[in-house]
C-alpha cells in the first residue's frame, strides 16, 4: 500500500523538521528529505522558480517521485551480485554532474555560496546516490535490453510525436589541418627564466602569494578563490597533481607546465589524499615572431596541396594539431563556428582562407555540406526506430515498477 500525505499549508513548517530526517520508506531502502530538497531547489534555481512557490512543490513532488521508483529498482538490484559500478564510473558522473550546476550557477564560489558546501564535500555527500543510480541503470539495461519494435510500433510512434522531433543536424564532409601557434625556443627560454625568478621571490616570502596571483594569474576564477582549490587525489591535471603531492606544507613548487598553462603551487594543507593548494597560472605570451612561424607553415602547405586535396588530408591526419583530420558526414555543431561558416558558405572542393581561432591557425578543405532538415522516416528512419525503442522500453519499464510497488511496502512521511 502506498501512503501520499500532500499537505501544502504546512509544507513550510515541515522543512524545517524533516530536513535532515526520512521523507519515504521504500522496502529496505529509505529517501532522505535533505536529498530530495537539495536536488529540487538546484532544478528550482535552474528554472528560475521561487523556493515555496506552488511551481517549486510540483518539482519537489517530481523529484520525491523519482527517488521513489529509483528505490523500488534498487531493491532488487542489490540482490542481483552480477551488476557492479567501478570506482571511475562514478567519478565521472559525480564530476560531470557537479560541473553542470557550478555552469548554471556561474561560478564554483556561487554555486557552493548557495548549496552551503563546497565542491568537495558535495562530491562526497553524493558518491553514494550516484553510485545506487548507476545501479539502477545497469540493472534496467540488463533487464530491458532486448526490446525490440515492429515496422508498425515505427510508423505509430513517428505519427505521434513527428512533430516534436528535433531537426537533423547541418552535416559537412571536409578536412581541416590545424597549426598550433608556438614559442621560439628563445622565446620559451627567456619566459621561464623570468618565472622562475618570480617563483623563488614567492618562496623566499618576498613577495605575497595572494598578492601575485590576484595580479597575475590568468585563472578565471582567481577573484573568487585568490587560486585556492581544495581536491582528492586524481580531481586534478597530473603535471599539478604530481607537484602538489610532493610539497610539504607551506612549500612552493618550481614552475609546473600543465595543458592551462604554467603554474606556480604552494600546498597550505595536507590531510591524507585531500590537499588544499594555491597556484598562480600564468601563460607564455606569443610574439609577433612565432604567429609568423605558424602561417608560414600552414601558407606554404596551402599552396602546395591546391591540386591535390587527397594529399592534405594524409598530411592532416600525419601532423596536424589539435582537431586536424578528416570527416565524412559529421555534424558541424561539433566543432568550432569558423568551420561551420566556411561550409556554409565556401564552394565545393575548394580550401578556406588561413583561420586563426583559439590558439590555432587553421585551413579548412569543403567536400560538400547538407544543411539541417527536419526528420522524417526516409532521411531518419534508423534514429526514429532507436527513439521507439526507448519509449516502449520506458513503459515497459513503467509498468514494472508499478507491479512491483503493489507488493512492496511504501510509506510517504508528511511534508
């Protein structure tokens, strides 16, 4: 039997009492309120909707429902001892999740101003949700892989919903050679000379660690955090993780090349595997000298593959920086505007003109481009099919769990 008590008059009132208390009971498995709380006000903040607000309750009631139906699920997948979730699987997740709502909120200082903890200690409080909910996906994938659809399931589910489906992608076969802009030798030589003068005037104490970084550093969040991070071992670039680790307290690194740039860490705490560094990142200027290296290159390769695109595109894939290769039908809201723009506008077979974007000079070769369509059963049908497939796996799914919640116990604690 399944016990709702939706009592809004004393929704308020009741917060504050269950916050940190049982808001369902599931089986063996039980629904903090604090949880549900915490994940409804993030989608809250998302929406834009005001905490109390009947808008706010309607989110509140979705979320409790979800972590009903996930509990009905987790009953049964822990008793199954095939099903595992590695140690990295959940990392990802929880870092991936985590990140979106530091997006959303703008900025890591404001998301963790507003949810009360740091990034850190969210990511410890929820190493055991997300771990139960990549439980329960497994254990749903397993129990409901094999569905399959008729032509007739096809043709029904595209007449029903045709008219929400998202158009199909622009779509460009082409090839791109990027040239990454880098230092002379002497240019290189001489930064680092500097920096690392820069590095024993920090060490020595003749200069402000705090100081120098919210002058210098070109970290985006070094406002908010003066380079303060908090971290566990493997949350960080390896080149910054291998340097902080083995500094004592207090100590400052020498300077430490990472893909960021150039940093310069001093560790304030050590506690086990969770340190609490501060850096400063600083980046290797470009002279006038090295942007010209790189187009040089890339003018001369232009001119020399104008009659024989097939031998850019083998130097592409052989040398080229960054993203260089080559594509065949690939979706241009994959990669960077300038690509797109050329596509859209240049002629078939024919080579853009040098590009410099983010760091790379760039020259972009245009076999053909097919702009985005709606989706239809002759230019989607494959992609539609997969689309029926989840939502008839989705109510299978749906009426399983009901099933199974008429011979479990649920009770819904006011709230």
């Amino acid at each position: 039997m399944i016990l709702f008590f939706f009592m809004l008059l004393s929704f308020s009132f009741s917060q504050q009492q269950l916050i940190d208390g049982v808001v369902a009971v599931v089986g063996n498995e039980v629904v903090l309120f604090s949880e549900v709380k915490e994940e409804s006000d993030l989608i809250a903040r998302e929406r834009s909707v005001s905490l109390g607000s009947f808008s706010y309750e309607k989110i509140f009631q979705g979320v409790l429902d979800k972590n009903i139906n996930n509990k009905v699920i987790l009953n049964f997948a822990k008793k199954d001892s095939l099903l595992e979730v590695p140690y990295q699987e959940i990392k990802s997740l929880l870092d991936e999740r985590i990140g979106y709502y530091v997006q959303q909120f703008g900025s890591e200082s404001e998301f963790e101003k507003t949810v009360g903890l740091s990034v850190l200690e969210m990511k410890e409080k929820h190493w055991k949700t997300i771990e139960e909910e990549l439980l329960v996906e497994k254990y749903k994938l397993k129990n409901f892989k094999d569905v399959v659809v008729t032509k007739h399931d096809v043709l029904s589910f595209y007449n029903e919903y045709k008219d929400s489906l998202p158009p199909s992608p622009a779509l460009g076969s082409f090839s791109v050679f990027q040239k990454k802009i880098k230092p002379s030798k002497k240019n290189l030589l001489s930064f680092l000379d500097k920096t690392s003068f820069l590095r024993d005037s920090l060490s020595l104490g003749l200069l402000d660690f705090t100081e120098v970084a919210l002058k210098r550093s070109i970290d985006p969040s070094v406002k908010l955090n003066s380079g303060v991070m908090e971290s566990l071992r493997g949350e960080l670039v390896p080149e910054y993780e291998k340097a902080a680790y083995l500094l004592e307290v207090g100590e400052v690194s020498s300077v430490v090349e990472s893909r960021f740039g150039f940093h310069i860490i001093k560790l304030l705490d050590k506690k086990g595997e969770k340190i609490k560094t501060q850096h400063i990142l600083l980046s290797l200027p470009v002279l006038d000298e090295d942007l010209g290296l790189s187009y040089s290159f890339l003018d001369s390769l232009q001119k020399s593959t104008t009659n024989d695109p097939g031998l850019f595109d083998s130097l592409a894939v052989a040398v080229g920086d960054g993203f260089s290769g080559v594509y065949n039908n690939a979706p241009i809201e994959d990669f960077p505007l300038f690509v797109g723009d050329f596509l859209k506008k240049g002629g078939d077979f024919s080579f853009s003109d040098i590009i410099k974007n983010d760091g790379f000079f760039n020259v972009v070769f245009k076999y053909s481009f097919s702009p985005s369509e709606q989706k239809n059963l002759e230019n989607s049908w494959f992609e539609i099919e997969a689309l029926a497939i989840n939502k008839k796996r989705f109510d299978l799914f749906d009426l399983w769990i009901s099933e199974k919640k008429e011979n479990m116990y649920i009770l819904v604690k006011d709230f």
